[in-house]
C-alpha cells in the first residue's frame, strides 16, 4: 500500500487582511466612494482604506481589544465601516454587524448575546444607542463614527472614531492569522424566536468572496464599480465589501439614502456597472425612473435577492433598460449566497420562453455549495421541477452550529434551510415558500410566492402579498393583500379574474384587501408574521354559509 503523499504547496492562511492587502497593492489608486451621513461624497483609495484600517486596528489594540473579542458595528453603507470590517478582522478581532432596524429590545439581545466589547456607530444611531447603552452592561465603549468636533450629544459617553484612528500610525503588519478563526458574526433577524448567530471564519469569508466573484455568479472585475445597496450589515452585503477588493472593482458605498431618486443619482454620477439588493429597493428605483422618465446609462448587472425576485421586476430590468437583472438565493447562515440565476451556453440556445422561466428561478447552486430536497419521510426527492421538499445545503460557507448553541441544527451532515423549494433537470432551484409561509388547502400546499408574482404581474398592482387564512371546510385558503398603484384601479373581481388560466384554480385567492402599505421585516422582506396576525380573524366570503 502507498502511503498519501503531502502536497508541497506554501500553507498560505486564507485571511481577510489578504483581500484589502491585495487590493491597496494592486489597485491602490482605485476609488472607494461613500455617501456620508454628514450629507457630502468622500472619496478616497483601497491604499488609503488599508493605511486606515491599521490605523484602526492600532487603536483598538491600544484600547485592549484582543483576538476573539466581538466589535459590534451599527452602520450604514460607508468608507468608515469598510474600515472596521478589516480593521478589527485583521488582527483576530470578530466584526459583529448589528442590523440597526431590529426592534431595539432584539439588538439590545444581540449586543448581550454576542458579548461586543465595544460598539462603533453612524451619529443617526445616537438616540437608539442612548436607549440601549443602559441594557447593555459589557459594553466597555461607544465610539462614534465621526470627527471630535461633531460627536452627537449623547446621554452615553462616547468616543470619537477619527480621534482614536488619527492617534495612530498605520505603521502595522496584519499578522498571519489561522484561517479558522472567526471572521464576522451575523445574526438572522429572528421572526421567529430569538435572533441566533452565524460566526463566519477568515476561510470561509475568503472562499465566498471567491466564489461570489466568479463570472457564473457576479461576474465582477477591475472593470466594474460596484454599489452594493443591500446593507453591510445584511450577512456582510452579500459579500461585495470582499469580493470589490479580490477583483478590484471600484466601491460606491450609498449611506443612508436608498430612495430611488438617491440612489439613480449616485449610480450615474459614479458610473456603476454592478449592483445588488432586496426586490423593495429595486422598486423604489423603478418606479423614479417611471415616473420620471430617466433612464440608466451605465448599470449592466444586478443581483435581486433576499426574498422572491417577481418575474414582472426581472423582465422591467431586461426588457424596459437593458440591464440584466439576476435573480440570487441565500441566508445568513450561508455567508449568504447558495444560488444564482444564469444560463450556460446550451440553456441560452433555447426558445426565449424557455430561458426566462429558468431566469425567473432562483437558480443554480455555485462552486462550493451544494442541495438536496427531501419530502417529509427524509427521503431525498428527485430533480424533475416538479416535486417540492425543504432543502437542504452543505458547503464550506455554511454554518455547522449558531453561536452560544450547542444544539446543532444538521441533518446528516446537511443544513435545513427551511425553504422549500423545487430543483429541475438543469439543476435549477425555484423556492415555492418558506415552510412557515406555505399555505395547506384541503392537505394540498399552495405557494404564495407564485401568487404573489402572479399579481404583481397586473399592471395596477405594486406590491403584494399572499396569507393564509382559516376556512371551515378547507382548513386554510389564500388571502391576497394588495397595495395598489399610485394613480391606478383596479377591483378585487378584476384581480381574482387576471389569475384565469395563469395558475391551478384552486389556488386563486378566496379574497383581495387592499391596504395603503405591507409590513416588511428588517432586512426588506414582507412580513406575513405581523400580516397573518391583522388578518386572523377576517373572515372569506368563501367561508360564510348561507342561512336561511
Ligand atoms: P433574515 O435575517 O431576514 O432571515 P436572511 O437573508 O438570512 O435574512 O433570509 C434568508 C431567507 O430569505 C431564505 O431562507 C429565503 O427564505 C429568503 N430568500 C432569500 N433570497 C430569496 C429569493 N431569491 N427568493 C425567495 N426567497 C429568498
């Protein structure tokens, strides 16, 4: 018998350090372009950014920050939150990325859970850290991202982040961490129960970034400017503040403002060719553009995703500005991309039908990662487009536990995402719901997604969203709830009509509400918790029997 042979390659750690040093020594004089909450544009380069970074880094190191210590950040999109990214990774420091719009007694949770020994803040978050400072005992500072001169009036006593960068040098080696060390902590926002932590580590921030990079997925390079709206403190902006630097890519980093006028304006005045966010931003943008009538001149490609991309937004995209929209799938606990919508060159041969109801899905599975479906017996189901089950993932950028649970949330080996989904013979994945969101009519599942995408398809429709409501006889049935057009009508006859022939009949909702507004979680997605909760006791019309 041989014995194994030992490859005799360098045993080069995987950090994230390495991302912004390569970026700072190779494209040093890329722009790196934030919106501040201070109203101007800063700009500034990746070799600024990295002279920074340590300069952090010395700071905190100063202040007694030690490896394995949690940094809680709650911040916008910005030059000042890439820095702490890399300045507290870079020295073994975990970034701990706090959702701002949580309910305030969730962070209040999450800062307690995850243990911060510090938090770095945008001054918008001043009245918010007032109010969670006194729950929070372990925190040993609050450091405002600002300059002395414009440190909020607070109740909290707080730091201001420029004095403790501008105290130091820069004059710092990243040291050559194990690449198994945590990286960043992201915890889910919790619907249900409480918030649970996703500790990502150097590897598997370092493997993502590469994966996310590829041409199968965004394709970027050092020819792109990319502006991630979706948050960097949504599982790390899909992973663009680490992919931008992997391929050079110019960073537009938007601040506060994602209205659809703020965000077409920076778009065009810094020449973004890549994008990525959640369907309701998107909506904002388009309906600027609508009604305005502007068009972009330089956006090639965008990822849609955290929640169901509607066909009808995809195709606007495509068809109405040229842009090609990419529909994505992925969670915290997977760093977070799983899947992404684009053909190969066989798929893109096909009739132009048969290529948009692949592109409508949510795609297939990058390098990396890889799924399964399984029916309720366990047993993995086949990949004919057709059977539905939850599905299941496993790679190297998914979780294996949460953080502080020693409950392990595998299957075999695999992680329940709790989607439920379909898989096709090209191995493209369409999620029908979350499991918690289907809706079981007479023991028969419907999705509400597909409803959903169905009636944002009517042009009086801008958003909509699909519950479940008790019935006597069929235990549940649709309910649609609609927010109409600004400007536009339409009847809950002519809505119940537009589903003829575009879905099973008994899928078509029992009853349409209209409603000025949808509740949405915060992270963009609808929130059918707090809608299942309004519409509990409303009562079909299918559901009331004649009495004579
Ligand atoms: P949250 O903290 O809001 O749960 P995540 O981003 O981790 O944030 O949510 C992941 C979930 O979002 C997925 O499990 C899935 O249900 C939903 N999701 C993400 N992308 C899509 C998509 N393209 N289509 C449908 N659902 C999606």
């Amino acid at each position: 018998m041989t014995t194994p042979l030992p490859g005799q390659m360098m045993d080069v750690p995987l950090t994230v350090s390495s991302l912004l040093a390569h970026a700072s020594r190779h494209f040093g004089t890329t722009e790196i372009v934030s919106k501040r909450v201070e109203g101007d544009v800063h700009r500034y380069t990746y070799r600024d950014c990295e002279k920074r970074a340590k300069q952090l880094a010395q700071g905190l190191i100063a202040l007694g920050v030690e490896a394995g210590d949690r940094i809680g950040t709650l911040a916008w999109n910005g030059y000042r939150h890439l820095e702490i990214y890399y300045g507290t990774t870079g020295f073994g420091a975990v970034c701990h990325t706090i959702n701002p719009r949580l309910f305030p007694e969730q962070i209040v949770y999450i800062v307690n859970h995850a243990d911060d020994r510090y938090v770095m803040f945008d001054t918008t978050f001043a009245a918010l850290v007032d109010a969670l400072a006194p729950k929070c005992p372990n925190v040993r500072g609050w450091i405002a991202l600002a300059d002395d001169a414009r440190l909020p009036r607070m109740t909290t006593p707080v730091m201001g982040y420029e004095a403790l960068v501008r105290a130091e040098d820069g004059d710092f080696d990243w040291p050559l961490l194990d690449e198994r060390l945590a990286s960043y902590l992201c915890y889910t926002s919790g619907t249900t129960g409480n918030p649970k932590g996703a500790l990502y580590s150097h590897r598997s921030t370092v493997l993502h970034a590469y994966a996310v990079s590829l041409p199968n997925a965004s394709g970027l390079s050092a020819r792109d400017c990319a502006l991630p709206v979706v948050p960097m403190f949504h599982v790390n902006a899909w992973g663009i503040p680490h992919a931008a630097p992997l391929t050079g890519a110019k960073l537009v980093l938007p601040g506060k403002d994602l209205d659809g006028k703020s965000l077409y304006e920076l778009m065009e005045a810094e020449h973004v060719t890549y994008s990525a966010g959640v369907p309701t931003v998107w909506l904002g943008l388009l309906n600027y553009m609508r009604e305005t009538g502007l068009r972009l001149t330089s956006l090639k490609r965008t990822v849609i995703g955290g929640s169901a991309c509607p066909p009808a937004m995809l195709s606007t995209f495509r068809d109405d500005y040229g842009v090609e929209a990419i529909h994505g799938w992925g969670m915290t606990e997977m760093s977070p991309l799983g899947t992404v919508a684009r053909l190969n060159g066989e798929q893109a041969q096909r009739s132009p039908d048969e290529q948009r109801s692949l592109l409508e899905k949510q795609g297939h599975v990058i390098y990396g990662v890889d799924m399964k479906i399984v029916g309720n017996d366990g047993r993995e189901l086949p990949w004919d487009g057709v059977a539905f089950g939850e599905l299941y993932v496993r790679g190297p950028w998914i979780i294996d536990g949460y953080f502080r649970s020693d409950v392990s949330p595998l299957v075999d080996g695999w992680f329940p995402t709790g989607d439920v989904a379909t898989i096709d013979r090209d191995g493209f994945m369409r999620i029908t719901d979350r499991s918690k969101d289907l809706i079981k009519s007479g023991g028969e599942w419907i999705s509400s997604i597909e409803i959903e995408n169905q009636a944002v398809a009517h042009p009086a429709v801008a958003e909509a969203a699909c519950i479940a409501c008790a019935h006597p006889d069929w235990k549940e049935r649709p309910l649609l709830v609609v927010v109409k057009r600004a400007d536009a009508e339409v009847t809950r006859e002519e809505l119940l009509g537009f589903y003829q022939d575009k879905v099973a009949r008994w899928w078509i909702p029992d009853d349409v509400v209209f409603v000025d507004e949808l509740p949405h979680t915060a992270t963009g997605k609808l929130n059918k918790l707090v809608l299942r909760e309004r519409f509990r006791d409303h009562i079909l019309p299918s559901a009331c029997k004649v009495v004579n």
